[in-house]
C-alpha cells in the first residue's frame, strides 16, 4: 500500500525452551500507515511484545524470527528489516523508529544517569539542529562583544561551522583534545541539558534537574518509564513503537504523556504502533487497530468501525457485547490464554468460542478484508 510506513507479513516467531517451542506469532499480518497511530490490543500473552520487538529484529534468544517480512519505509522505498545488517539495524533503531520498552530496565543502562542518556539521544539524533541553535547564540554574543572576547568566540563559531560541514573533521578532533579548548563543546552539553530538563519536565517528571543527574537504580518504575518516553521522544522518529507506554505511570499523568504523543504526532507526522491491554486507550487514542489473540491478528479495523461492529467472536467478548462464561475473567488474566506450547489446532480461539463447529477445529482461517478496510480471521466470516 502507498501510504503505508510498515508493513508486516506472515511473522512467524517461535522460542525453542526447555518445555517446548513457545509458538509466539503464526504468521501475522498488518500495515501502519503514514501519520496514524494502529493500536495492537490483546490479552496478556498473546503476542504483543514479541511483535513490537520483532520489527526492531529485537527477539531475544531463545525466540528467533522464522518467517516473514517487515518492510518498513525509508526515503520514499522499502527496505525489508529481515535483510539489512547490524550496522543498519542500529542506524534504524532509535533514528527512524524508536520504542518504548514495557520494561523500562530493558531501555536503561544502569551505569550512566538519566541525564546522560537522554542527553546521548539528542547527541546520536538532534545534534545537527542543536549545532544550529549553539551557533545562532553565538552570533549573538559575538555581535553584543569586542577585542579579544569577540575573536575568541569568533574561533569558537569556526569549530561549530566546523562541526556542522564534517562531524567527523581531523581538526575538530585535534581541538577536542587539548583541554583547554575542548571548552567549545561544553554549550552544546549545556543545550543538550537544557532540552533534556524541558523533555523530562514535559512527561511529568517534578524535579527535573535533579533527575537530570540521577541514576536508573535511585528512581522508582514509574519514574523511569517516564525518562524512557523522554529519549524515545527525543529521537523524533518517523515511528514510534509505544508497549504499555503508560503501564507503570500515575493514572494522573497518563493523560498528559499520551497528549505528548499526540502533539509529536501532529506536528511531525510520526506514525505511532501503540500497544496495550486496555481498550478504553485504544478507543480514545488509536485511529486504527488490530486484535490478537493466541499469537495471532485476528481482526483489524478502523477504530469506529470496530467498535460499532465488531466481527470476531473473541472481539466481541473483549467488548462485552456477548455474553461468555469467562467474560468476568477478561481481558487480565493470564489462564485464558491457550498454552502456546500447544495451541489449539484449527482457528486457535475455538475452544473458547460460542459458534464453533468441527471445522474450525481443523482448518485455521486467514485474515481476509470482509469489508471495506475491514479484515477479519474466522470461518464463519470467510466469503462474505
Ligand atoms: N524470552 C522468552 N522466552 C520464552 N517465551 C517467551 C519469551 N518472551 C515471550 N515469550 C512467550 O511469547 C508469548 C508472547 O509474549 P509477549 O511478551 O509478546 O506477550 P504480550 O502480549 O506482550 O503480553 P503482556 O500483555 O503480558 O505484555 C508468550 O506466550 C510468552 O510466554
Ligand atoms: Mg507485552
């Protein structure tokens, strides 16, 4: 499709453990198209992080990506993620697309403060903008200066010209290494700092500037989910993968990082995958959004449409609009889920499914488009 930034086919994910090969995705399939936040909702266990992680090719051992494609967009063409290599990888994460970990540990290194690290992203991403803003206080200074204080800034503003031509010039190195003036880099610290303090100020964070030079270990979970959100959000990226990004925050300041996300959204035309188990903050923040169930998508629709006409049986149990004898026991609790071990055979949902019949035991349906941007995986929906 044109107007789509990534695009997922036939991901299939295992992870080989002691007990057994976990058969975490089976061949999954959706598109995130450009500017729109899709949302991936499902209860715990069905696949929703390993599917975050495996556009990143992030899967950790045992789990390995056993098929599929993740094309994702890149100056108007399609690279397949499967095919690029390390050094590609590592230019794609955090550059173009940038995640919000459900475990904010996974994204921290507990040896540097929250400070450096968010620091470090507007370095690995920003840097060239904020050469600009240091250079244009310069010139600033320069023209309220005179004598030797003017020509002193003036070689000053040469090296950050320097910097903005060839980051990587021998003469920058040389100056980088005489102590006396490697000074020059420390106003593009103190802008580093700055932003970072208005980043942290923006999720909520009271205190920033103490944060600033705190380490992961001394601030609580919430805390450090939200100084995640701050480097992911720092990057800028064309997409932005948020996991449960509110999971471990006040129910006080979810609103206002979801705002952040929103407002990134709209003035950058960052597309958003947002995960979560909760379908009130799929309602009010997803335009479009895919059901999981078993390691499966089995249903994708725009947000109305899905909510006002759900065709999946396990969709409509997650709404509440049948009745199920396990309903009070959804969407939360783990038990429900099959064993993913050995799933079902057939449609993986049959067991637990009130219009179930013997075929659906033994064939397993495709997601297929009943309607118009309306796709659905069941038998009974199959040719409509
Ligand atoms: N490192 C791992 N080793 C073995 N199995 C794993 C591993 N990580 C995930 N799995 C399995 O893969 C399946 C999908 O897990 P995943 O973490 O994606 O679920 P989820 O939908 O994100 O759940 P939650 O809502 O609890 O975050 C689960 O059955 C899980 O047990
Ligand atoms: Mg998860």
């Amino acid at each position: 499709m044109d107007d789509s930034i990534l695009e997922v086919r036939g991901l299939t994910v295992r992870f080989y453990t002691y007990a057994g090969v976990v058969k975490a995705l089976e061949g999954i399939n959706f598109d995130i198209r450009e500017g729109e936040t899709f949302g991936i909702v499902g209860e715990t266990g069905c696949g929703k992080s390993v599917t975050a992680l495996s556009i990143l090719r992030l899967v950790p051992s045992p789990g390995a990506i056993e098929e599929g494609e993740i094309t994702f967009k890149r100056n108007g063409r399609f690279d397949d993620v499967m095919d690029l290599d390390e050094e590609e990888l590592r230019r794609i994460r955090g550059n173009e697309i940038s995640m919000i970990f459900q475990e904010p540990s996974d994204a921290l290194n507990p040896v540097y403060t929250i400070g450096e690290q968010i620091s470090e992203a507007f370095y690995a991403h920003r840097k060239e903008e904020m050469v600009k803003e240091v250079i244009s206080d310069l010139e600033e200074e320069i023209k309220n200066s005179d004598g030797f204080r003017k020509r002193i800034l003036g070689f000053e503003n040469s090296l950050y010209q320097k910097m903005l031509e060839n980051p990587d010039s021998l003469m920058l190195e040389f100056f980088s290494n005489i102590p006396i003036l490697n000074r020059y880099k420390d106003r593009l610290k103190e802008e580093a700092r700055r932003r970072s303090i208005e980043m942290l100020e923006d999720v909520g964070i009271p205190d920033p500037e103490g944060v600033f030079d705190k380490y992961p270990f001394e601030m609580s979970g919430g805390m450090n989910q939200r100084a995640v959100i701050s480097m992911a959000l720092a990057c800028r990226p064309n997409l932005l993968i948020a996991d449960e990004p509110t999971s471990n925050i006040d129910v006080s300041i979810q609103r206002r990082i979801l705002d952040l996300i929103d407002d990134m959204k709209d003035e950058f035309g960052v597309s958003v995958l947002h995960i979560t188990h909760n379908l009130g903050v799929v309602a009010e923040n997803c335009d479009r959004v895919g059901v999981m169930y078993a390691g499966e998508i089995i249903e994708i629709a725009d947000i109305e449409e899905l909510f006002d006409n759900p065709l999946h049986p396990y969709t409509e149990m997650l709404l509440g609009s049948v009745p199920s004898p396990e309903k009070e026991r959804l969407p939360e609790v783990g038990g429900s889920v099959p064993d993913l071990i050995s799933p079902p055979s057939g449609c993986r949902f049959h067991p637990r499914c009130p219009r179930a019949d013997e075929f659906c035991e033994e064939s397993s349906p495709a997601l297929k488009e009943v309607q118009k941007d309306h796709y659905v995986a069941c038998r009974e929906l199959e040719g409509e």
